[in-house]
C-alpha cells in the first residue's frame, strides 16, 4: 500500500538546495569562510578549487557573517577561496566489543593495518554528564595488580587517580603494568601528546599482547593538530561510556 504520509515526510527532509561557502581568511589554526549555514560543533568539508584534496574542519564560532573553522588534520591545499561544504553532521564515533585490541585515531579510525572495525553502534563525542545523584558511591575496592599500591594507595571502582612524575622514571611502564594486572574487563587508553616512536613502544614493550587483548588505545601524536589533539580525548571518554553503559567495568 502507497504511504502517502511517510512519502510527505521525506520529500520535506530533502535538501533541495545547498548553499556552500568559500575560505576568504586564513589566520594561524582558524579558518574564516563566508558561509555556509551551519551550527557549533558540525563538521565541514574544505575542497580545494582544482577538487584534488579534501579537509575535514569542525566550526568552532562565528565573526559577524562569517564562519570559524578549525582543521581536523593537515591544511596543505586550502587556499583562499577554496570551497566550504557543511556535512550536516557532529562528532560520533563508532563503538562495540570489535573496539577492543584495535588502534585508533582522533576521529575513532584503525590505524592499526588489522582491517577494518566490527561496530554495533554510533555514540556522540560529547554526552550530557551524568546526574550527580545517579552516581554510585565508591564502596569498592578495584585491585590494581601492583603490591605497592593495592596495600598502601588502595584504589576504589569509580575513583580517579593521577601519576606525576618527570620524563624516564617508568610512568609508562607503570601503566602497563596496571593495564595488565588490574581487575576490569576493558583497558580504553588515551595517548595524547606523545611523541610517535612512544606509541609503538609503551603497545609493543609496556602493554604488550597481554593487555592489549582487553584494551582500546586511541592515539594522538604531539605533531597533530591540536583540535585532533582534543578530539581524541573526548573520542575515548565516549568509547569508555559505551563499555561502562554495556555493564562493564572500565579502567580509563
């Protein structure tokens, strides 16, 4: 049967015209575009004018008519007058239990080479806090593997710790031994800032395959831009809600 409603609904959900805009200013990490209509937070296109490159920019604020963009990756190829595509979408990023053992970028991509990812679901970058009063009060004890610290710096489920200390005395190497020992079921591991040759060694010497297996490890270099720099923070926090949302327990 012709479902003349459903058909209405969708031909007034249709685009009929795009307006684009175009890069008239180019000044340090902002890129200033007149046009197109978009919102905070949406993610737009920049195409050069020969239509050889394309980079993707999220709209971090507005001057009078004008739309402020800042890069979610290399610039090379934007020049002025170079065309502004608004996507019409935000932030999210794909999550499931085929996250785990895998690498990923900022924006929730394997860069791993291990093909590509099993996903069940979508999750925004940015969620709503929880209430305050949903929380649960921190009542257990969570077991970090480490003697030292489960007898005299006793964690508990639901608290958060921090370790300080200056450049080669085993932060590292302490995190991988947390990461492999501690009692929970899913590691999600943010490496922001670091320099690349670190990556592969804190994977390959501290975490190692026996905590990689239960881990997901979203990296951002130091040489990256520094809105991906901030994308990968909250790209982890969001896989790490998906896990705690499925029930699990979550060291992040």
């Amino acid at each position: 049967m012709f479902d003349l409603v459903r058909v209405l609904e969708r031909l007034r959900d249709i685009e009929t015209l795009r307006v684009n805009g175009r890069v008239v200013q180019s000044v340090g990490i902002v890129i200033e575009a007149q046009g197109p209509s978009c919102s905070l937070g949406e993610v737009c296109a920049i195409r050069s004018r020969e239509g050889g490159r394309e980079v993707l920019a999220e709209v971090v604020g507005f001057r009078g008519e004008r739309t402020l963009l800042m890069p979610l990756g290399e610039r090379n190829g934007i020049e002025l007058g170079s065309e502004v595509v608004a996507l019409g979408k935000k932030g999210r990023v794909k999550v499931g239990a085929g996250l785990l053992g895998r690498v990923l970028n900022a924006l929730g991509e394997p860069i791993d080479g291990k093909g590509p990812l099993e996903v069940e679901d979508e999750y925004p970058l940015e969620c709503d806090p929880p209430n305050p009063l949903s929380r649960r009060r921190i009542r257990e004890v969570l077991p970090l593997g480490i003697r030292a610290i489960d007898a005299v710096l006793t964690c508990g489920k639901g608290q958060r710790i921090g370790i300080f200390a200056g450049s080669g005395v085993g932060k590292s190497t302490l995190l991988g031994m947390i990461a492999r020992r501690a009692q929970s079921e899913v590691n999600v591991i943010a490496l922001v800032g670091e320099r690349g040759r670190e990556v592969k060694e804190f994977i390959e010497r501290d975490l190692k395959e026996e905590g990689l297996k239960r881990s997901c490890i979203v990296v951002a270099t130091s040489d990256q831009a520094p809105l991906l720099r901030i994308k990968a923070a909250f790209c982890a926090t969001a896989i790490a809600e998906y896990f705690r949302d499925q029930g699990k327990d979550v060291l992040f």
